[in-house]
C-alpha cells in the first residue's frame, strides 16, 4: 500500500527531564503504516533537545511564545506554511493550547488540520475547577480551593489538613506539611505561572494515568492505563508499565462520552488502598508517555492524525499488558553552525 | 483461596500483577507454593507436599505457611482464606 503523504508541524521539542511530548509523538506518526509523515519541528526555545534529532525532524523553525500574543504566532505559522504547506498541526503544551484552539478556523482557512478540544472543555477542567468538574461529570475529586493572595493561605486550616499539595495553573506540584511551606510554594509557583494557585487535599494511594483520544463525539478512539513505576524528583514519569484496570478505562469511557472530549487526554487518577479513584488532574493534549501506548498497541499520534484529516479507520478495543517504559538521556554532538543558524535565522 | 488468576507467575520465581503494575520476587518455596495455590490445591494438601518434598516438620511448615499468606494478602494477590 502507498503510505499517504502529509506534512505534519510538531511543537513540545523539549526533550528534556521534564520532557514535551514532541517527540514521542513523532516517533508514532514515524512508525505509521498509513502515513509518509514529513515533520516539521515549532521550537520556543534554541536549545530544546528535539531540535537537533535528525532523525524525528526534517525541518524546525522556531515560533513566538504564546504569551506574546496569539496574533503573533499566527503570523508566524502563516508564513511557515507558505514555506512548508502544513496538513495538520499538533500543539503539545497545554499553555499554547488556548491559542490554538482560538485560532482553528483561521489555521484550518489556511488548510493546517488541528484536532483539539473545545474551548468550553478545556476550561472546565482546569485544576482550579476541579471540585466542580467532579460534581458535574460524578468523578471523585480531591477537596480543592485556588487561592489569588498569599494572605489567604491563613485562613485555609479550617477546610484542610496537612499535608496538602500546592499546585500551579498548568505546572509544578508541592506537597506542603504546614504554613510556612505553602507559602514558599506559593511564592515560587505563582512568580513562574502567576495566579490562581491551588491548594488540595492530598490523596494518600498509587498514582495511576490513562492516555485516551477522544473523537469529539462522545466515544473513545484508544485509552491505555500507566501506572507509574521510576519517578523523577519533578514528578515525571522516567519508567512506566501499562496495567490492566478496567475501573480506569470505564471511567474514561464515561468522562469522554458525557463531555464529547475531542483529541488526546491524559487523566491523572490516586487509586486509594480502598479501591477509590480520585480524579487529580486532566491534562488535555496527549502526555509525553504516548510511546508507551504505540508500543502497547495503540498508535494514538497516528490515530489523531486520522481524525483530524477525516480517514475512517476502527477504534481501538484492546493493549498489551505489562509493556513497559524507562526513559534515558544521551547526549548530541554537534557542530556550532545549527544552533547559530537557529538563532540568527530562526529555522534550520 | 482465591488468588488472582490473572497473575503470572515465572518459572524462576518473578511474579506480575496486571492489575496494579507490581511485580515481585520469590524464593522456590514461595513460587512452588503460589503455583500450588493456582492449582486450587488446600491448605493441607500443599503442607503434605512440602512435607514429602523436603525434610522440614509440619510445625515449622504450618507456620511459614501462614506467614507466607499474610504477606500475598497485604500485596493483594490473593483475596480470602
């Protein structure tokens, strides 16, 4: 069979210990029996790891930071795919992830495919909303209040016990055993990602993931269960094993046909010693472990691709158990002339 | 006894449970006695054949036994006596 050929623009280059999912979303659509993927590279920054893997990248460009504004990146976008004619575009960092979805129509006149959620689904389960989203949707969530001001950290005792996590708008997550360390918390998440701040119950159990794809209309492409297994000392994952939970995927089932989720997910769930899942976090864009569920038998990088370019295909209904991952770091070696030609020219 | 059938067991002792993503490692007598409890066999049918199996008496066998079941019960790889 000729492979079909697409030109796919790829951002979350950041390969690094605290890594995007650039990459191994690459490594998917390059293991695609049904595409012949060009992949062209967005980088924010000049030294992100990915940039230089020859390998996983025909072409990078560096783009503006979203929040230099979203007209910007357009621009910028634009004339990539004057240069690169881009079929489908795959943003990977949840703070880009507004803006690209605001400017879907404006990408898809363009001829540039997205296949993202809504803008009202990706609001609704940010971290801050969590208590809400639970009661909606009838997922357990742990107790959560986000706080503007440091001065309200004194008046938290009556609604929490300690420990409790202190965790970021889109990143960074402390565990805090009294006053005195929310507010370093406070103080150190809020100067990297600004307000609100969310202080929450902390959940004692396994921390356990699911990668899922939604098709927008209510049913799920492919969903694999992680459970954590190597842990870096930022919480990411550094090696992982696929699991068989049956609880967990008929949750995600239930999550994704009630809010009709459109494009990759990941659900970040603490399975308690009593069999209760808390749902802890939903991140809406496909995690940095998706090589995991390629090769556990779901290709969720191509299947997304599908999606968004219209090609029917069957959903996925089974993975192996007890595939497993263990990340590592290697180093490139290179000559000066990429990272100059990058800085100066702004591709490579 | 009803150990998790879905549990794999290896012949040098590595065990795996889908369910949760643990795995562990046994001795020969612990995997000897987890392959005898996925064969359904009692309680006393596993002691006589540890009994006949090695020189060891039905006190000290008895009671590692129990113990041995404490520690599968507390992981979760079995789930009742």
């Amino acid at each position: 069979m000729t492979k079909k050929k697409i030109t796919v623009a790829i951002t979350g280059l950041n390969n690094t210990d605290n890594p995007g999912p650039g990459i191994p979303v690459i490594r998917g659509l390059l293991e695609s029996t049904f595409f012949d993927v060009r992949i062209i590279g967005l980088a924010y920054e000049n030294l992100e790891p990915g940039i230089y893997m020859e390998d996983h990248v025909d072409k990078v460009y560096s783009v503006p930071y979203p929040s230099i504004g979203t007209e910007a990146l357009i621009k910028r976008i634009k004339y990539i795919n004057s240069k690169e004619k881009i079929d489908l575009l795959i943003p990977n960092f949840d703070a880009e992830l507004y803006s690209f979805m605001k400017s879907a129509k404006v990408l898809e006149e363009m001829g540039i495919k997205t296949f993202l959620p809504t803008i009202e689904s990706f609001e609704e389960r940010h971290k801050a909303n969590l208590d809400k989203y639970g009661k909606q949707y009838g997922i357990k969530v742990p107790k959560s209040k986000s706080i503007f001001k440091e001065s309200e950290i004194y008046s938290l005792s009556d609604d929490f016990d300690y420990p409790l996590l202190v965790k970021g708008k889109y990143y960074d997550a402390f565990v805090a055993y009294n006053k005195d360390q929310i507010k370093t918390h406070f103080n150190k998440i809020s100067s990297k990602w600004g307000v609100p701040i969310i202080i929450q119950e902390f959940i004692k159990g396994t921390e356990v993931n699911v990668i899922a794809l939604g098709d927008g209309k209510g049913n799920t492409v492919g969903a694999v269960p992680m459970r954590k297994q190597y842990i870096t000392d930022k919480g990411k994952a550094w090696g992982g094993i696929t699991i068989d939970d049956k609880k967990m995927i008929s949750i995600t089932n239930d999550l994704i046909a009630k809010t009709k989720w459109r494009g990759g997910m990941e659900l970040e769930m603490i399975k308690t010693n009593n069999g209760d899942y808390y749902l802890i976090e939903i991140n809406p864009r496909i995690p940095a472990w998706v090589y995991l569920a390629v090769g556990a038998g779901q290709n969720l990088p191509e299947a997304l691709a599908k999606l968004a370019l219209g090609i029917d295909f069957d959903y996925f209904t089974d993975y192996k158990l007890g595939k497993m991952f263990v990340r590592y770091s290697y180093d490139i070696i290179m000559d000066i002339d990429k990272f100059q030609k990058l800085s100066m020219t702004g591709e490579i | 006894m009803n150990i998790n059938k879905n549990i794999a067991i290896s012949g040098n002792g590595f065990v795996f449970d889908p369910t949760t993503g643990e795995s562990f490692s046994l001795n020969s007598i612990g995997t000897e006695i987890l392959s005898y409890l996925k064969q359904d066999m009692s309680k006393e049918e596993i002691v006589l054949a540890i009994l006949e199996k090695y020189e060891i008496d039905n006190i000290t066998v008895e009671k590692n036994y129990v113990e041995f079941l404490a520690i599968l019960r507390e992981y979760k790889l079995i789930e009742n006596d």
